[in-house]
C-alpha cells in the first residue's frame, strides 16, 4: 500500500499527468484499504476508528497473530454458535481470513477434532469455511448473513473505509489534494465534466489549406464549451506529422489556454504522404479520459497503420467514440496530383486511408466524414451537435439501396431530434420525413446541406410516436438519428468472479457464445415507466436478437438499474434498449460501440515489481482458447514508448480449453517519470478484421530508491515458567483454579520496538517495562494466566512492522479445549441422581458429614411433600 500511494503521488506530479494510471494506482490502494476493513479483526476490536497509519511510510503497523496462534472458534448453524462470538484473538493482535483459491492456504485442522483454528473469510464460495477448522468466517463483505459471517458489522466497516477514504485525500497532512494541488485534484476525479475533449491534429504541409478550417471548427467546438455546465474536464491537443518525432501532445484544463494553443499551432514540414496519424490517436487516447470524444482531422492516410490494433484495443477500453474528418488520402492526393482536382467523384480507397479510419469509427460508435478542403468547416454543425452531453443516439444504421424507410421512435423527453444522413456517393441526399401521424414533417424542421453528401436535419420539439424517413433515390445512405434527452442508457458487461463471489466489469472482449450479464444504468428515474427488452444488432443495424428478462435492481433513489443475462452471439454486435417512458411512449436507446466476442481469452498478470530506469520488467500473460477448434494464437505487444525489448510475435497452438502463459520483456530507458501505455493483443488463425482479445497494463518509469531496510525479527525469550496444566486442569468447569505466570526479556537489533501486546483472556496481567518508540534495548515483561488459556503468546513490533513472539505453552501435546462450563440443568424429581454424583465425588471422613447433610435435606424434602399433600 505504501508504494502505490507514493507511485500515484509520483504519477501526478509530472507535467503531463496521466490521470488513468494515478487512478488505477489509488484505486488498488482504497481497494485493498477497504478489504482490510471488511477482512480482518480490526473492526471487531476498534470500531469504526480508521486505522491511519496503513500505506504511509514510517508508520509502524500492529502485530500480526503468528502463524500457530489460533484465532477463530468454529460455528455456525450445525455448531449453535453465533459467528458473531467467533474470535479468540486476546489482546489486540491483528488477523485475518484465508479464503480457499488464494495462493496462501489455510493450515488444516481436522474440524471433527479441533474446534479452533485460523479464521476463514467464510461465505459459500470458501471452501476452508466449511472443512478446515475453525468453521465459519468473519468476512463482512455484505448485510447477508450467507454471505458474510460477520454482516452484523458490515455498515461498521463501511464506515471506517468512508472515513479512511476521506482521511486519504483531504488530511491536512498526508492527504492527496494538499500534495498535488487543487487542479489536480479536481482532474483525478473528474470533478468537472467527466469527458475529455481532444483534437488529433494533422499538422503536415499539405494541411495548409486544411488548417485554418480545422482551427475555425476546434475553436467554435471549445468556446461553446468554456464556462458551462458541459465543459469538458480537460482539452487535449495531439499533434502528427513526420518524421515521428515532430509528434506532440499538450493537455490543459483551461479553456482560454487551450484556445491560445490552438491559435499558435503552425504547419510544417513537407507536403509527403502518409503520416503518423495512429500515433497521434494513441497519445490522445492515453491521456484522454473515459467516454470521451476524439476528432481526427487529416488529408493523409495512416503511415502507422500497424498501431491500429493498439487504437482500437484503447478506444474500446476507454469507451471512447472516433469521429474523423478527412478531407483526403495518400490515394485520392496522388490522383489529385496527376490528373487535376477530383475531389467530388467517388473514389477508389486506399488500404490505409478511408478504409481504416472508417473501420476504426464503426468499431467504436463514431463516424468519417469525407469531405472537401473548402467544405471542412462546414462539418463543424455536427461536431457541435455531437459534444453536447445531454445528445442520446436513439438508431444508427446503413439504408442499403434495397430500403425506402427507416423509422425511429421519440419519446416525450426528446426536445430536439437530429437526423444525420451521409450519402456514400456524396451526391446530396433526397429525403422525406413523415411525422407519427403518416403526414410531412415541415414545422419546426430546419435543414443543413453541408456538402460532400452530409445532410443534417434538425427537428425542434418533436412529436411523440414513431417517425419514418423515406428516401427518394437508390444511392446508399448511412443514417444516424439523435436526440436532445435526459434520458440515456449506460451498458456495462459484468462477470462473475468465481473466487470472491462479486461480478466485475469484463475487461478486454467477452467471449463468444457465454452467458454475459449487462448492467443497464438509467440517471434519472423520472423519464422511465420500464425497460422492456435489450436489443442486439450488427453494425448495419439489422437486428440480431432481442432479450427480455430484463429485471430492476436496487440503485440509489434517483437512478434506475436493470440487468439481463443472455447468450453471446459470435458475430459482432451493437446493443440497444427499448422501454416506455412515464407516459407509456415507447422509447430507444442505442449504444453504438461495436461489441465484439472473440474466442480467446487473454489475461494480463501481475508484474513482480516496478520498470526502474536502466532496469527491465517482465510483462507475464496467460491466454487461453475458449473456442470449440483447435488454433494457432498470436500474442503480439504494442508500447508507446517502445519499451518492448521485441515486437516479435509469440506463437502457440492451442486445443480447445487449453492455455499458455508467456512474457514479453519492459526495457526502461534513463529518464524517470516516463509512462508508457502497453497493449497486448492475441487473435486466433481464424480470426478476421478486428475479432483480437487484448489487455492493457500502464507502467511508470521510476528511479530504483534504495532505503535502509530492517528485516530483524525482534528478539523474545522465556526466561521462567512457574505452574503447568494438565488435562483435569483444563476442564472448562474448573480451569479458572490453577493458575500459572511467566517472565521473559525482549530486544530488537534493528529499528527498534514499537509495540509488545499478549494474547491473554481477561483474567490474565500482562506487564513490561515502559519504552520510548524505537528502544534498542532489553525489556523485561511478566505475564500471568490460568489454565483456561494454557497457551499464550507475547507478540513484539518494531518500528519496521517486523513481529517477533514468546510462546507460554503450559499444557505442551495436550488439545486445549474451548467451551464453556455449562451446568447441567436436571427435574425436581432427580435429586437422587445428583446425591450420588455428590458422594461419588467425596472421599474419607469427608463422607460421613455428607451423609448427615444428606439425611436432613431428604427429610426437609418429604415434609414439603406432605404438606403439598395434605393441602
């Protein structure tokens, strides 16, 4: 923990920080601070209180239960012990559940012998919950009983993580905002607009026509932006051209800045054709964040077209929608060149140019506009209409030459509908638009030919019901319709974890033809009356399949969610939701992001340690062919710091359900503070176009710190041992009679102690000479107990968290009961029973008085019986 938060603070200090990883890095840290609170015994003895000096370096931590200390009582329903009574830990000495699946194993104790253990995580899925002593868990994962053995104290350990949290970013000392700055602050976690808005910029000589309407459209785009309730967190400008290294990206949060920088960016270079136009892409979508818009502009195709794999594998990651205007290629350039200006006529794409970016925005849900140099600002109408936030896609489909209609539905939270229509021969579009009542939409209805074939028809108020676009002609036709709402759909894809029993958002690709469960999220709970159906369609938008099932979930107050699980296809896919809103209108949304199932899963595991400069780091993967055929996989690696020491691909054959793992080699360079995105791909033989897995790690580059370290152990002998228990003393009834004591001497040769605590019940003492934080010398303690507790340890800390202990072990090879002395409750009518277990008990001349006593209470008891008669 310590080193993740000193790598985010690292991470956001540099210039042009990379949020994602500061936030990956913090978001491992609150992980793992929240598990804490929800896995270990520390709620059970302190509260709610955070425990503050987890992750910050030079605080030393409390002692941890050594390994042959047990910790939990077995119970349960079978057991009829409550796990809320089910930890022994005494005095305060930190422990843990082991969960079964995790690398560390719980020690066995046969729990038909041993009632008493290491404590378990518990819930159905930890198998040693239920075969391992001590039975049951102290987990509070959740308010479920059957989930969590100790739910009583889940809103408790919440609360500690709640306070923790606040302590982590906003303590006047140690917390984050006051380290890095307000700006920041507000950056990392997006306290303005979440999105990014970021231009990709083709900056080459032959843009010099180009330029001045790229600039005209960027400049209108960010001052609607500056200072309203849409303005983006940050703007980004990425720059290409070449040579590579005439690259650049430049991130600001100020809008004034960002239109200064736009003013001063200048042509240069050559007129050649192709550029680093993928490069350019991926050094925007490093930084950008999730959901947000990227615009390309260019008049060259892609000289790096190999990175498209990588654009793609982080644009799918970050949610992120390509929109790219292209007011030429390298094929169309050299036509131009050699036969005049042929800008209007349909032309012959190049394999790098149209062909990828158009690729590239399908995948992700954006769109290409091909237009002329003079027509370029034009395009700025709908690149402002598709940055404002509240702009919800309702269909996105190709209107092959075959079709006439396309129809849309509007419900009664669309206050203005734009249909955008793109004629692939860039012949102006001949429409008609029919209002739900079947007559011509001419009210309210204000057209923009903005050329090139682009045609954008804005519709203010609309009327509720479906509506139908006709086309006149037979020119093929793509067609986009959005609306103004607050109403919109967020889609997450999650599964479960089989270990911890929790559903995480799928990372990469889901896998063709498994169940996928899809989280559907809803902001306002205002607009909707039910979610009916989730619908899947291909890119063309042709519908594929159509899901009901859909259920509602618990959300917060103000917010709806549902979710569904179905079969995936095993063709590519985009996702809509139908339902009705408040009025009974149906309403859809669509999710224009193509979803792609592939057949091989790839995972990324973790990296042993950090990419030191001069150092290199192994990046270890595990691929696995999920599959019905045997196939040759490919793993390639992509780093935008040409890290990777080999971009030679790794080859396996694998048979269905088979897995290899793998590594591919980080070589840092020099320079500290250096953040390089890798991307790891693997596509089976088979596999065609964009049908690849992939995984993305983000690496930092760091100066190897050398810190004088402690791994001293502290020192603790037994120097005397007074008393012994042997197995009659242990019984529970009677072991509080003998009692035992203790001495030892304590020392720590390294950073000296910090803490020394023991593991006695409350009728034992512990005491030890008083010490000052970090006392090198030797310390005496004494120790007293009974053979209740026959087995005892003293636990000593230093300042470097190392733990050292005493064992007091008074009943050595004997199995040491845990259980109460519970008197046996009899009828009235069985005293006699109980005389005999008297005199059984009592011998000599003991017996004789005894049997006097016995005399009189028999007599005592059969006067009360006549009397009883007698009434």
């Amino acid at each position: 923990m310590t080193n993740l938060r000193e790598q985010a603070i690292f991470v956001l200090s540099q210039n042009n920080t990379n949020f994602d990883l500061a936030r990956i890095l913090i978001g491992q840290f609150l992980h793992i601070m929240q598990m804490f609170y929800s896995n270990t015994n520390w709620v059970e003895f302190k509260g709610a209180v955070p425990y503050y000096s987890l992750g910050i370096r030079d605080k030393p931590l409390l002692g941890q239960a050594p390994l042959a200390m047990d910790t939990c009582l077995s119970c349960g329903e079978e057991l009829d012990i409550k796990c809320e009574d089910n930890m022994i830990v005494d005095g305060f000495i930190l422990t843990s559940g082991y969960r079964s699946g995790q690398d560390v194993t719980k020690p066995y104790k046969d729990p038909s012998v041993y009632r008493t253990g290491k404590c378990s995580h518990g819930g159905p899925r930890d198998e040693s919950s239920s075969s391992v002593a001590a039975l049951g868990g102290i987990n509070k994962d959740s308010t479920l009983v059957s989930l969590s053995p100790h739910s009583h104290l889940h809103q408790v350990a919440a609360q500690a993580a709640i306070e923790h949290t606040s302590y982590f970013f906003d303590d006047e000392e140690y917390g984050i905002r006051g380290i890095i700055g307000t700006d920041k602050f507000n950056n990392l976690l997006q306290l303005k607009s979440g999105a990014s808005l970021a231009f990709i910029i083709d900056y080459s000589g032959s843009m010099s026509n180009d330029i001045a309407g790229v600039k005209s459209v960027s400049r209108g785009i960010i001052s609607s932006k500056v200072g309203t309730l849409e303005e983006p967190a940050n703007f980004i400008f990425s720059l290409f051209n070449d040579p590579l290294s005439l690259n650049m990206i430049y991130t600001t949060s100020d809008g004034d800045d960002a239109l200064r920088y736009l003013d001063e960016i200048r042509v240069s270079g050559g007129g050649d054709c192709p550029e680093y136009a993928m490069t350019g892409l991926v050094n925007a979508l490093a930084v950008c964040n999730y959901n947000s818009e990227l615009y390309h502009f260019t008049d060259a195709s892609a000289k790096d077209a190999n990175l498209g794999v990588t654009v793609l594998s982080l644009a799918v990651l970050k949610r992120v929608e390509l929109e790219f205007v292209l007011t030429g290629d390298c094929a169309r350039r050299k036509r131009s060149t050699e036969g005049g200006d042929n800008r209007n006529r349909r032309n012959r794409r190049s394999t790098n140019g149209e062909d990828l970016y158009r690729r590239l925005a399908t995948a992700t849900g954006g769109s290409i506009y091909v237009t002329s140099k003079a027509g370029i600002a034009k395009v700025a109408e709908i690149i402002k209409e598709s940055v404002k936030t509240s702009s919800v896609t309702i269909i996105k489909t190709s209107l092959p030459a075959s079709d006439e209609n396309v129809t849309f539905p509007v419900d009664q939270t669309i206050r203005q509908a734009t249909v955008k229509i793109i004629a692939l021969d860039r012949t102006t579009p001949m429409y008609k638009l029919y209002t739900p009542d079947n007559t011509e939409a001419t009210s309210n209805v204000t057209v923009y030919d903005l050329g090139d074939g682009i045609l954008l028809v804005k519709v203010e108020s609309p009327t509720t019901g479906v509506w139908r676009l006709a086309r006149q002609g037979s020119n093929t036709w793509e067609v986009e319709v959005t609306g103004q709402s607050t109403l919109d759909v967020s889609t997450t894809f999650v599964k479960l974890d089989p270990i911890s029993g929790f559903e995480y958002e799928i990372s990469g690709r889901p896998i063709a033809g498994e169940n996928a469960t899809v989280i559907l999220g809803i902001p306002s709970s205002d607009d909707v009356g039910k979610v009916d159906k989730v619908i899947l369609t291909d890119t063309q938008g042709v519908e594929l399949a159509r899901h009901g099932g859909v259920i509602q979930v618990a959300s917060r107050a103000d917010s709806l969610t549902y979710r569904t699980t179905f079969s995936l296809p095993v063709k590519a896919f985009q996702i809509a939701i139908e339902g009705t809103d408040k009025e009974g209108n149906q309403f859809l949304r669509l999710r224009a992001r193509r979803i792609v199932p592939v057949s091989i899963d790839l995972r990324l595991l973790t990296l042993n340690g950090s990419l030191y400069i001069n150092e290199q780091l192994s990046v270890p993967f595990l691929v696995v062919n999920k599959g019905d055929a045997g196939s040759n996989v490919t793993v390639t690696i992509r780093d935008d710091q040409n890290f990777a020491s080999t971009n030679i691909p790794l080859e396996y054959m694998l048979e269905p359900g088979q897995s290899a793992s793998g590594d591919f080699t980080l070589q840092a360079g020099s320079v500290a503070g250096l953040i390089s995105t890798v991307t790891v791909s693997a596509s089976a033989s088979a596999a065609t176009g964009d049908e690849f897995q992939f995984d993305v790690v983000i690496v930092s580059t760091e100066e190897r710190v050398v810190r004088e370290e402690d791994d001293t152990i502290p020192f603790c002998n037994v120097t005397s041992v007074t008393g012994s228990c042997d197995v009659t003393m242990l019984d529970p009834c009677v072991c509080s009679q003998y009692k035992w004591s203790g001495a030892a001497e304590i020392k720590d040769d390294g950073f000296g102690l910090y803490q020394l605590t023991a593991s006695i019940n409350a009728t034992g003492s512990f005491r030890h000479d008083n010490f000052t934080l970090g006392y090198n010398g030797t310390i005496s303690a004494t120790i007293t107990g009974d053979c209740c507790k026959a087995l005892v340890y003293i636990i000593a800390v230093d300042l470097a968290s190392n733990t050292g202990q005493c064992v007091f072990d008074l009943a050595p090879g004997l199995t040491k009961p845990f259980q109460s002395c519970k008197p046996t409750t009899q009828p009235p009518d069985a005293w006699s029973n109980e005389l005999v277990i008297i005199v059984a008990a009592v011998g000599g001349a003991g017996l004789i008085i005894l049997v006097l006593v016995i005399t009189v209470v028999i007599v005592v008891i059969k006067g009360r019986g006549r009397k009883k008669t007698a009434g």
